[in-house]
C-alpha cells in the first residue's frame, strides 16, 4: 500500500468547501467538495471513492486539480456533454416562423426545419426547444 496523501486545508477554504458542498445546486460539484474535505481528514483515496462512488484514480486527479486550481478547479468546465442541435440566437427565427406556419402539423414544420437547416433531430427535441423558447419570452416579459 502507498503512501497516504492527506490535504491540509486552511480556516477559508474549509468553509468554501463546505458552503459548495450545503448549496451548489450540482450534484457533481458537491460531490467533488465532500471528496476534498473527506481527503482532508486523512482517509485514503479508496474509501473516500466509495463513499462519494468514483473510482480512486479520479478521486486523486480532482484532488490534484483542487490543489492546482482551488475551489474553481472542481467545477465542470464548458464544453462538456453533447452539443445542442438547435441554436437558440440562430435557429429561433426559423424555428418560430416554421411552427407558426404549420401549428396544426408540428412534424411538418420539423420535416421543412430539417430541410432548410440540415440538422436532423427529433421531434422531442423539436418539442424541447420551443418549451425553451417559451419559457424565455415569458421570462423576458415579466
């Protein structure tokens, strides 16, 4: 067995860790927060990935991380995850006049969508977007 990596944790960044870790509204980022406060009680990487249920070897890349970058380092950074198919700046216009047009037949407008922009997706998605879109005009109107 290896030796076993404790992180010293100051008066600050033990309550950043533990404010992230109360009120993030990201499960991923609380979990990395309760794995650096977890290290810091000398716990090795093993038991702290089965408490927080993640393989020890990330367990020790996101500590490293921490160490790097702090607090910050334990967020997600952008980009990660799949790539929406329907911009919201440059998809909303046609995306609008189509639905208007054809309001009765949604996968019509979907069908003619597809054509004009070349991306295929889903009707759900289709669905999803305007959902969106909706929520986002009656936020902008309040």
């Amino acid at each position: 067995m290896g030796n076993l990596r404790k992180i010293e944790l100051g008066d600050q960044e033990q309550y950043q860790l533990e404010s992230g870790l109360k009120e993030s509204e990201s499960h991923a980022f609380r979990m990395r927060c309760q794995l650096v406060l977890l290290k810091s009680q000398g716990r090795s990487s093993l038991e702290v990935g089965r408490i927080v249920k993640m393989n020890q070897v990330s367990v020790n890349s996101w500590l490293n991380r921490y160490e790097k970058e702090g607090i910050a380092g334990l967020a997600t950074r952008p980009g990660r995850g799949r790539k929406r198919v329907l911009d919201e700046q440059a998809d909303q216009q046609l995306v609008r006049q189509l639905v208007t047009a054809e309001r009765q037949r949604l996968g019509q407008a979907k069908h003619l969508l597809e054509q004009q922009t070349g991306k295929r997706f889903s009707l759900k998605t289709l669905k999803r977007f305007l959902k969106k879109l909706t929520a986002a005009t009656n936020e902008s109107g309040k």
